[in-house]
C-alpha cells in the first residue's frame, strides 16, 4: 500500500490527531482520505451555531456531498477560512483536525429539511413520502416533486436522465398506504415521461406481505425495496425484529419479483453480534445494503455506542472489514452515493470504485 498522501497544510504543524489516524491508515490498509471521511461522518462538526451542516468536500479532485451534525463540541473538526493570502485557493473554506488543515469545502450550508433531492450525478430522484396529503391529491404531489427537481437539473447546464426515483417512507407504518403511494409516484413518473423501466424504489419498514409485494408487482411493476431495519420494531408491536424475520420479508419481495436491499446503522452492537445478526438478510439481498455510520443522540450523549470514544475510529474500521467479508459471497459493491454518512467511498475491500459519489 502507498504511503497516506500528507494533510492539505503539510508545510505547518500536524496535530497528533492527525498523526494518529495516518497510523490507524496504515494498520487498516486505507487510504488517508479514505479514513478521513469515515471520521468525518462518525465526529461531525464543532463550533457552529447550526444542528446540522451540509457540506460539499473535495477531496482528491473529487466530490463528496456530507450531512453531518454540527454542534458536536468534542469533535476534532472544525471550518475555517483559508488563511494563507498568497495561495490561490485563499477565500475558501478549510476542513480542519484539530486545527490541522486537511481538505477543501467546496461550499457549506445548514442542513434544512427538503421534500426532494437527487443523487449520483443527477440520475437518481429521492421524494419524501407526502404525508397526509388527500388519496386523490398524490399523484399530483408526487408530480409536482419531481418536476421542481427536473428543473434543479435543468439549471445546472448538463444534460441529465433520471435512472431512479427512492420514496424515503421510512416514517410510514402502514402497509396499504405505502402502497398507494408508490402507485401515485409511479403513475407520476409516467406523467413526467420517465419510461417504465425506470427503477422505482421504496425505504420504508411497513411492507412485509406476500399480499402487497403481489400488488405492487401488478400495478407498478418491479421495485427496489431499501427494508429500514432500525424502524421494523415499532411495526411489531415495539418487540425487536430478529433477523429471520426480516429475511422472510425480503425473501418474499423477492419472489414477487422485486430487488431488495436494507438499512442497518452500525456501531450499537458488538461486531459477533453484527455479524450474526446481518448472515441472513445477505442472503436475501440483491442491492448493497445502507450500512450507515451511528451518531451521537446529543452533543454530549453518546451512551448508546458500543466503542468507547478513544477506540471507536477504529472500532468502524475493524467493522467495514468485517462487513466486506459478510457480504463477498453476494459480489455486490457499495454505490457510495446511495449512503451520506457511510463506510465506502472510493474503495472497497482494496480495490477501488466507481462513481458516481454524491
């Protein structure tokens, strides 16, 4: 493996933060920059005013987009403006570690909720599920979202086709309204000219029969189904999903046809029991899961990781390895651009991957 390439300011000091992580690096195989976004989204921001922070990062000539916490006082990082009056890059944003210099902010804004965006490179449409909006009103909703969306594409100069529409349901708890609403988002989609073979995927916990996954098949065609593990709970009369369970839903969707994939946040439980907690849902899964990054509830409360602070880094690289091994058997690769705060962005299991990245 080459050497880490050095912090952005490697002519000042180096905080023996930074020093630290460049050996955790090497011990893990890792790129510098790879680990550097892997902590990123673990510490989030400190020292600013708003909860949450949406930064653009590059890094290595390359793009990432973060939504991070930003009001975390015991994290390493920080922004500042860049200081140096002679460089060309003077006037922008710097990324620090501990007031150690280590990439450059395309742009940062605060975090604000949003009824839609889009993903890798234009091509992938998220909408947030229209709640309580009138039955006869949805598709029209749905439309409206995906037209004001067309038009942020529109602005930016490029050329654009979206390949996929994700209806983020992951507060929905009931089964048959799910349903009616992935009807009206295709039905929009169709409106919109977006051609039939246009995936339509769903991040929800309330779909789990052979009934509706049936329905679905029927009326709108195959889906992709993103299963929000975290929030399965709370439709089981608030008794913990065991993994069979979970397995069994997928494993329907996918004899009606569908594609299947999940969402597990990492970091609550010991890696034995990740590990055998996730066997079975890799064997019924035909998309790279959302294998998220656990942040702290609070500023100040962080109780609920399974990693004391001083080892957590790297109890998260210590998981990303183990998580390639999971889930080899299937050959499947994360898409780093489906997952904001995720363990993969331009590597995986030491080979490198393919954009799109935000």
């Amino acid at each position: 493996m080459e050497e880490p390439t050095e912090p952005a300011d490697s002519a000042g000091p180096i905080s023996s933060t930074v020093r630290r992580w460049r050996r955790l690096a090497v011990r893990h195989n890792l790129q510098w920059n790879e680990l550097l976004l892997i902590a990123l989204n673990l510490y989030g921001l400190r020292g600013n005013d708003t909860e949450g922070m949406r930064l653009r990062i590059n890094s290595e000539n390359q793009e990432f987009m973060m939504v991070l916490p930003a009001d975390r006082t015991t994290s390493p990082f920080s922004l500042r403006a860049q200081v140096d009056r002679s460089s060309p890059q003077h006037g922008l944003t710097e990324l620090c570690v501990d007031g150690t210099p280590v990439v450059e902010i395309i742009e940062a804004e605060p975090g604000e909720e949003v009824r839609g965006y889009l993903r890798a490179d234009g091509t992938a449409a998220t909408v947030i599920f229209q709640e309580g909006t009138d039955s006869a009103e949805l598709t029209k909703s749905y439309r409206d979202l995906l037209q004001a969306l067309a038009s942020d594409l529109a602005d930016d100069g490029t050329a654009h086709q979206i390949k996929e529409v994700m209806l983020s349901a992951g507060q929905a708890h009931d089964e048959a309204v799910v349903v009616e609403h992935l009807v009206a988002v295709r039905e929009a989609m169709s409106a919109e000219g977006l051609p039939q073979e246009t995936t339509l995927g769903v991040l929800t916990s309330a779909l789990h029969t052979q009934e509706a996954f049936a329905e679905l098949a029927e009326n709108v065609g195959p889906i992709l189904l993103f299963l929000t593990t975290e929030s399965f709970a709370e439709d089981s009369e608030g008794e913990a999903a065991q993994p069979e369970e979970l397995a069994q839903v997928l494993s329907a969707a996918r004899a009606a046809g569908h594609r299947t994939s999940f969402t597990y946040t990492v970091g609550a439980d010991p890696l034995d029991e990740m590990r055998a907690w996730l066997l079975p849902l890799a064997e019924q899964t035909t998309v790279w899961p959302s294998l998220t990054i656990l942040p702290a509830e609070t500023p100040v409360d962080d109780s609920q990781h399974i990693a004391a602070p001083d080892e957590r880094l790297d109890f998260f690289l210590e998981a990303r390895s183990l998580l390639e091994q999971i889930f080899a058997p299937t050959e499947l690769r994360p898409e780093p651009w489906r997952c904001y705060r995720g363990l993969w962005y331009r590597e995986h299991a030491g080979e490198p991957l393919e954009g799109p990245y935000v």
